[in-house]
C-alpha cells in the first residue's frame, strides 16, 4: 500500500514537471563576484573543448553554451594587475547533455530514469615570454540532476541554463581555491 502512494505521488511530481515550462533564470551577475587578480601584463581567454562525434544537436547547442558562458565567466572574474609574465584561461571539458539514468530498482523503481549532466573544467596557467608554461590551477566540476522526459523543451532549456549557472558558480569557487593554493604568488592585491 505504501508502495502504491509512493509510486502515485512520483507520477504526480512527473506529471506536473512535465507540464510547468519552467521560468528561464536571470542572466549570471558578473558584478556580484568578486574579480580575481593575477600578477601578470595580460589574460588570453580560450577554450579547448572537443565535442564527441556522436553529440546530437541539442546536446551540442547546450555544450556550446555552456563553453561560451565558461568564457564570459573567465574573461569577467579574472584581472591582469601587471606583471612580466602572461595569463592563459582556458575552457577545457564543457558538456551538458540529457542521458538515460541507471537505476537500481529494477522495472517497478519509482527513481526519476532521466537526467542532465554537465561537465566543466577550467585551467588557469602562467606563462612567460616564449609561451612556456610556469604555473597553472585548475577545477573541474560535474553535476546530474534528475528531469522529467516528459517535460517541454522550453522547460528543458531553461534547466539547462539552471544548471549551466550552478556549474558556472561551482567552478568560480573551486577555481579560486586552486588559484590561492597554486598560484598563490601569482595573485596581486
């Protein structure tokens, strides 16, 4: 019997994602973060990500996103200060992507079966006047979450840009703590 109600209220949580569209989130606010400062005469912002073959569109499009917003968030929370040396910040893994989930409970499993992952991982290096790589700090961050399949595709995209911001917020502060333990005397005050 209790089985039954859990299975009834799941279907009802499916049912209503399904049907909300979901209110796309405001745009991050670069302003409120507080900028980084690196010892150096300039900050070249990059991205080296390579999206699988078998990526289909959507996939593609979101990774995209994410990639080009890694960018912005870099271009905006780090400050060259001036320096002899160089910075290079670089998008290096960025995908956001819809996948089955496994579960474990078999056919019957009231687990959600569906979910968004992301991946983004950033690297920060200093390098001098030949190009040559000093020191460098980087984060990666992963994050799944459960989504109805059922849910529309405004809805879909809007999770995903929920969840391209908290990969975003995740790695700002993962990348400023690798920054104080790696470049630690690359930081200007």
């Amino acid at each position: 019997m209790a089985r039954q109600k859990a299975r009834g209220a799941t279907l009802l949580f499916l049912l209503l994602t399904a049907c909300s569209s979901g209110e796309e989130p405001p745009p991050l606010n670069y302003a409120q973060m507080r900028p980084i400062r690196l010892a150096v005469q300039s900050i070249e912002v990059g991205s080296n990500v390579r999206y699988p073959a078998n990526l289909n569109f959507i996939g593609r499009r979101r990774s995209e996103d994410l990639a080009n917003e890694a960018q912005n968030f870099l271009r905006n929370r780090l400050q060259a200060a001036g320096g002899t040396e160089f910075g290079k910040a670089t998008v290096e893994e960025a995908s956001l992507i819809e996948r089955a989930r496994e579960t474990s409970g078999g056919m019957l499993s009231t687990e959600p079966t569906w979910e968004m992952a992301g991946v983004l991982a950033l690297k920060v290096a200093i390098v001098d006047g030949l190009g040559i790589e000093q020191s460098y700090a980087t984060s990666r961050v992963q994050i799944a979450r459960s989504l109805s399949p059922r849910s529309s595709v405004e809805a879909k995209d809007n999770f995903a840009k929920t969840l391209i911001h908290d990969l975003i917020e995740a790695s700002s502060r993962e990348l400023e703590q690798s920054i104080n333990q790696n470049l630690a005397d690359k930081k200007a005050l």
